[in-house]
C-alpha cells in the first residue's frame, strides 16, 4: 500500500506552508502579547502581618466593600496617600 503513495516529503510541506509548526515558533525572537514587564520599583516584594481590634477590622472590611477594592488594596491606598502629603 506504501509503494502506490510517490510523495515527497518536501512537496507535502510547501503545500501545508499555512501551518503553524513548533521550528516556526522556536525561531521567533520575542515573545508577542502577553502581559508587559513590570518595573522593578513597581514591585510588591514585601510583606507584613497586620493586628486590628475589631472596629478597625470591621471599618476596613466595609470600605473596602464600599469601594469595590479588597483590604489590602485599601491599606496600600492609605499609606500612598500619606507619601504624597
């Protein structure tokens, strides 16, 4: 059954040129899409355990929900607003 198939290889890849190929993404140099790189000084790198009573946990918990923002975004909110002042 082979012998009757007189295909080369080669004609067969040329004509299937439209066909992503995994050579054809190893050769590509940069990465396209994705999500960009972050400056280094934009980093989160450090991190910290926070006690609060219960007033201030609950203050925190509805704020944040007010705001549509979780709690720590809402602690990071407050101390880059004292930075600035």
């Amino acid at each position: 059954m082979a012998s009757n198939l007189n295909m080369n290889i080669d004609d067969v890849l040329k004509q299937s040129g439209n066909q992503k190929t995994y050579t054809a993404a190893d050769q590509r140099e940069k990465s396209i899409g994705g999500r960009p790189r972050i400056d280094e000084s934009e980093k989160l790198t450090k991190q910290i355990s926070l006690y609060l009573n219960e007033g201030e946990f609950e203050f925190l918990t509805e704020y944040a929900k007010r705001n549509y923002m979780n709690k720590n975004s809402v602690v990071r909110m407050l101390i880059a607003r004292a930075m600035v002042e």
